[in-house]
C-alpha cells in the first residue's frame, strides 16, 4: 500500500498536525510553549517515579507512553513492526544521557524549541543555531564512515518490551498508585509539572503524534541533517509546517509574546542555551534520531532506540539529582535574575561534548560497496 | 545482480542514503542496494530519485533489493 503520509505534502501534514494539537495541548492545560516536549516531558516521568526530586517537574506525563503506544500499534497494523536489537547498546544509552541533559541545560527538545519559537521566545534562536552545530558536527563524522553497526532481527517478545513498560506508566498514572506515604508517583503541585491537560486528552494527542510521526518519519534532527548531508528539504517541510502551525495557532489565542526576557520556562544566557543544543543535537546526529524519532523507532520494534529513551529518562534524574539542569530566569520586583545552568551543569555539557566527539572519531565500520 | 552490491541491511538512518550518496558520487553507472527497512527502502529511493538514477525494486523474503541505474 502506497504510503500516503510519507510524500512531501504528507510530512507537511504531519508537522502542521503536531504544531496544532500541541498548540491545543497548552490551551488544555500543558504548561506555556510546552504542549509536547520530549526531553521535559520524560524529565517529569523520571520525576514522577522518584528517580529525581526535583518537586516542579513531577508528572507522569501520558503523552510520552502514548506516543510509543500509537506507533506500536500502528506498525503493527501497518506490518512495519520489526522487532531488532544489537547496535552498540550501552553507547546508544549514554548518547540518550547527554543528549538529556544538554536539552535540560537549554529546557526542551527540538520539538519544543520550535514551540518556543513559535511562542515569541527569542532564545530557542541560540538553541536552533546549537542544534544546527551540533548535527553538523555529527553528519562530519557520517561522511567519514562512522555508524554504530548493524542492527539484527530479533524475537517478538524483544520489541514488546518497552510499549509495555510504556502501558505501565500510563496505568500508573490513571490509577494515581501511592508506593508508600510521601512516596511515589510524584504529582507535582506547583511549577511546570501540576500543569497539564486531562489524561484523555493527553493520550489521545500522544496516539496522534504516534500514529502520523511513524507513518511519515517526521524526525526534527534528520531535518536538518538531510539538508546538510543531502540537499534533501523533505524533512525540513514538515518541520518548517510544525513551526508555521504553532505560530498561527499561538497568533489566534493571543499567546505571541516575542521576546528574549522572562519566557516561560526559559532562561536567556545565550552561550548556554547555545552549548546545551550542541551537545543534544550531536547526541542525535550520532544516535540516528531526535528524542521524538527514538520514541516511534522504540515502538516499532527497536530496542535499541528504547535504550536510548532509557539513558534520556536516567539523564533527566541526573540532570536534577546533579544540579546540572538550567534554571529558568527568575521575576521577582521587575527584577529578572539571569539563569542558565551552574558550574556542574556547564561541566557535563563540556564531558558530553567530548564523550560524543570521540565517539564519533571511534567508532567506524569499513562499510564497503562488494563488486 | 549487478557487479556492485550495497548491503545496507540493519543500518540505522541515514546510512543506507550515505552508502547510496558514496558510490553515486564514485561513478558507479549501475548497483543494487539491500536493505530490510521501509524506512530506508524509502529514503534510498528517494535519494537516487534525488540524484536522477533510475530504481527498480524487488523483495525477497524481509529485504528489499533496489536496482539502481542512471
């Protein structure tokens, strides 16, 4: 069956899909210039489940497992459900680690950093120009022969794995389990993570975007990548609709605010906000995929992409636990004090630079063409 | 067959279009390329479109065998 949502105007289709209904999501209840953000939304879950403690940003978001969810089923239906495994886990984990916690440093995902942009927020520029560098830098490396081996077929039970542990966190959420008195699950009660939509709603978004991102491989890094590498704008138009969708849709509810101070849940320390896309969009240029991609890749069937989520939600606790996260900027008395991350958190973006970049220079598989 | 063959089978994005971009770029009037993903067999089409090659496709069992050709 010919594939519909992976022409050219199906991608455009796709994009406008996510930038409306996550332009819908904040009216319901996601906080501002976050209707979908990968990299926040797996740091609430991370804790949620007690894995950090950090009190503002504690929510099981639906919308993560709901997204693995539709792209399983949609695979399946769709006879794209391919369970595979075997591609350099534990790099692929640690490449998920950094790539969080440089996302952290700036606050979201490529996803949201369009978002933000759409929002009037002018600081997802520097994080945009970092993301660029940073998948630069990896398609390099691409050119020069690096890729992390092969993947092989693996048993059905293999890919089951993770859309199932994605239905327990849903469960989880719906049921509101308390593990022990002042335990988890975490619901926060102030700050970005007590802001968000009914579970329905919630779910029924992220089954959208799982649905339509598998069906036309809408991946923000191999957007801009695709350019780099091949002159190819095929992702880019999707991701340049997702954009355009977002800014109507903020235009027409009055939430255009363009500016470099006080944005929601932002800070404007442009250097860091630079450096933290960097090393999120090299993590991604070498892993093969944004956070979103990794989602839909581990629905399919990919347990390696799963990994790569995993080391994202362990980053996010780290990222927390650590301090290494970058602080909003603050108002207080009209007077706004500047954030961004600490010294700890300037460190491991510099590590994650230098993990990633000897990575990139290591790991190389001859891969000739037999004649 | 053609005399040169690209097996690109469990490669992760975007390595089947990287290896398809390279013999492209070496000459090579003629390939075939293997893969065994929807997701490549699409993106290697659409890269050899790209490049104005001509592609014949075929499977066989779980792989797709694209017959590239100027």
């Amino acid at each position: 069956m010919k594939n519909i949502l992976s022409s050219r105007i199906g991608i455009i289709i796709t994009g406008s899909i996510i930038g409306a209904i996550a332009v819908i999501l904040q009216a319901a209840g996601n906080p501002p210039n976050m209707g979908i953000c990968v990299a926040c939304f797996e740091r609430d879950i991370a804790g949620a489940l007690g894995l950090h403690r950090a009190d503002v940003v504690q929510y099981l978001r639906p919308e993560i497992p709901a997204i693995v969810l539709g792209a399983f089923i949609i695979s399946i239906i769709m006879k794209e459900y391919k369970p595979r495994a075997g591609s350099s886990t534990l790099i692929r984990f640690f490449l998920g680690m950094f790539a969080m916690i440089g996302a952290l440093v700036f606050l979201g995902c490529p996803w949201r950093a369009l978002l933000r942009l759409a929002g009037g927020d002018l600081n997802s520029l520097l994080g945009l120009l970092g993301l660029i560098c940073g998948i630069a830098v990896g398609v390099l490396f691409l050119n020069k022969g690096y890729n992390l081996g092969r993947t092989y077929s693996n048993n059905k039970a293999s890919g089951w794995i993770f859309p199932a542990f994605m239905l327990a966190l849903v469960l989880l959420n719906v049921f509101e389990v308390s593990f022990s008195e002042s335990g988890p699950i975490f619901f926060s009660a102030k700050g970005p993570g007590s802001m968000h939509a009914n579970v329905l709603i919630s779910l029924a978004a992220g089954l959208a975007f799982g649905v339509i991102a598998q069906r036309s491989r809408f991946c923000t890094m191999g957007s801009i990548r695709d350019i780099i590498l091949a002159r190819d704008f095929h992702l880019m138009s999707g991701v340049a609709a997702l954009l355009v969708t977002a800014f109507i849709g903020n235009l027409i509810l009055g939430k255009f605010n363009p500016g470099f101070t006080a944005q929601p849940v932002a800070h404007s320390n442009h250097l860091w906000n630079f450096l933290g896309m960097t090393l999120a969009g090299l993590a991604f240029a070498l892993a093969g995929g944004c956070p979103g991609r990794q989602l839909i890749l581990s629905g399919e069937g990919d347990a390696d992409a799963g990994v790569f989520v995993m080391g994202m939600i362990t980053g996010a606790a780290f990222a927390h636990n650590l301090s290494l996260a970058g602080k909003p900027d603050s108002m207080a008395e009209e007077v706004v004090t500047l954030g961004g991350p600490g010294i700890y958190g300037q460190a491991a973006v510099i590590i994650g630079i230098l993990f990633c970049l000897v990575i990139g220079f290591t790991m190389r598989e001859k891969l000739t063409v037999k004649s | 067959m053609s005399d040169h063959i690209i097996d690109a089978r469990g490669l992760s994005c975007p390595q089947p279009v990287v290896l398809t971009r390279k013999t492209i770029n070496e000459g090579i009037a003629a390939f075939d390329i293997i893969v065994n993903s929807d997701v490549a067999r699409e993106n290697v089409l659409r890269t050899l479109k790209n490049s104005g090659m001509k592609s014949d496709i075929r499977s066989e069992g779980d792989d797709f065998i694209i017959k590239a050709s100027k």
